[in-house]
C-alpha cells in the first residue's frame, strides 16, 4: 500500500511545474507581437487591414463622383490609417493593463497542475485558481509560455522561472494535454 501511495505522489509531483519570475513589459509586448505575426490566429486576424483598403478603394471610387478623386482618395488613406494607428494603439494599451495587473503581485510563483494554474504574488495575495479551459491555446517563443482565448488577452509564464529544463519539458505536456497549440 505504501508503494502504491509513494507512487500517486510522485505521479502528482510530476503533473505540478512551478514557476518563480517577475513580469516585465517585454514579456508581454513579445507575446502580443509573436502572436500577431507568427501565429495562425494572429496572422488571419490581421486579414481584416487588407480587407479594409479593398472597402476603402470601393468608397473613394463612389465618392470620387461626387467630391473628386484626390480629395477622397487623401480622406480615405488618412481614414485607413488612422483606424489601423487606433487598432494598435488598443490592443497595446490592453497588454499594458495586463502586464500591470500580473506586475501588481511583485515576485509571482504559477504553479501549474492538471486542474488549471494558480499564480501567488510575493505578498502571499493569490489571482486564484484558472482551470484551463478559460484558455483554449498556447504559444511558445524562446523566451515564454503564453496562454490566450484572443488576440486581446494573454497570460504569460517566463521560462526563466522555471527550476530546471524538465519543468519546461512537463510544462509543455501539461499545455498539450489541456490546450492547443497555435
């Protein structure tokens, strides 16, 4: 019975990863621009820009009978581009609000199990646990393990908190199992 025990509780070590870091703004910025770049998600959700010049060239082509070409076409870019400036400006600002609500736990600890992942700031405050279907995917870059549901919402775990290259390795299992990669 004791060895039956001994090995539930080396399984259950095995499914737990912990991580000791504290966020940084780079963190956060590089899990928005891998995702929107490099990411199949990212990458279609960007097909919308293309879209947008196709309608505005449509527009300028029905206004231009009515207020002349130069002036629509130069409405129009200016319009283009000031929804794209908007668009970046926003998901910018909604990474920044992130990164200052994981920074606000100073030294943070995720642990990572197969019911979810609780993250505990250096105060002994606790986000909570997530169970992992609040995040359908992940990402890896050199530097990071990100959890998403959308282009507008992260969670980021540095590797650098990691202890050892197995946490990595078991990390990466547990996100498999429970999520999917994009």
């Amino acid at each position: 019975m004791k060895r039956d025990q001994a090995g539930q509780a080396e399984s259950a070590a095995s499914d737990t990863v912990l991580f000791d870091y504290l966020p940084t703004v780079a963190d956060y910025d590089q899990a928005r621009k891998w995702f929107s770049l490099r990411t199949r998600h990212g990458l279609t959700g960007g097909l919308w820009l293309p879209a947008l010049f196709g309608a505005a060239i449509l527009a300028t082509r029905a206004l231009s009978w009515h207020f002349g070409a130069a002036r629509t076409i130069s409405v129009s870019v200016i319009g283009v581009s000031a929804l794209f400036y908007a668009r970046q400006r926003v998901r910018r600002t909604r990474t920044r609000t992130q990164y200052e609500e994981h920074a606000a736990l100073g030294n943070c600890r995720t642990t990572l199990t197969t019911d979810g992942l609780t993250t505990t700031g250096s105060s002994g405050e606790s986000s909570g646990t997530t169970s992992w279907n609040i995040y359908p995917w992940w990402f890896e870059t050199p530097d990071l393990f990100v959890l998403t549901g959308s282009a507008e919402y992260f969670f980021v775990v540095p590797k650098r908190g990691a202890r050892s290259p197995e946490d990595l390795v078991r990390a990466r299992a547990l996100f498999t199992r429970h999520l999917r990669r994009v």
